[in-house]
C-alpha cells in the first residue's frame, strides 16, 4: 500500500517524524519497534515528538511562519 505511512512534516526544512502505519482498512497505530527488538534505549514517542519540535526550531524562518514551526501531516506516497 503506498500511504500505509503517516508522518509529521516540517514544512521549512522537509524532514519528517513517522507517527504511525495501517494496515489494510485498520485504524493508524504506532509502536516503539526499538524496544520491540530490543533496544531499551529506544526513546518513546513523546521524547521523539519533542525532539523533533526541538531539532525543527527554525527562527531564521522570521515571523511569517507560525511561532518558528510550520508542519503539517504527509503520508507516505506524498513524500516521493
């Protein structure tokens, strides 16, 4: 399925955060694949959304883009 895939986007630089995959008619759903194969560092998915907030700080944008963040949701065959 192309559009399996949801993603939060930074609009300013283009890089993405995976939020979640479907399969068939499901409903989205995310897991922590990391600590699924093992790795007990693998951090959670709120440490991941701050640090993508974080990382996606981009003052050098000015005041036309909302509060230095501009995002929006992608999915999958969008990012081709």
């Amino acid at each position: 399925m192309a559009d399996d895939r949801i993603f939060l986007k930074c609009n300013i630089c283009g890089d993405t955060l995976f939020l979640g995959k479907q399969f068939g008619f499901s409903a989205f759903y995310w897991r922590n694949y990391g600590l699924m194969n093992g790795d007990k560092n693998s951090p959670s998915l709120e440490d991941r959304l701050n640090k993508f907030y974080e990382d996606h700080y981009h003052p050098e944008a000015g005041m036309d883009k909302r509060w230095n963040g501009d995002y929006s949701i992608a999915y999958e065959n969008e990012l081709r």
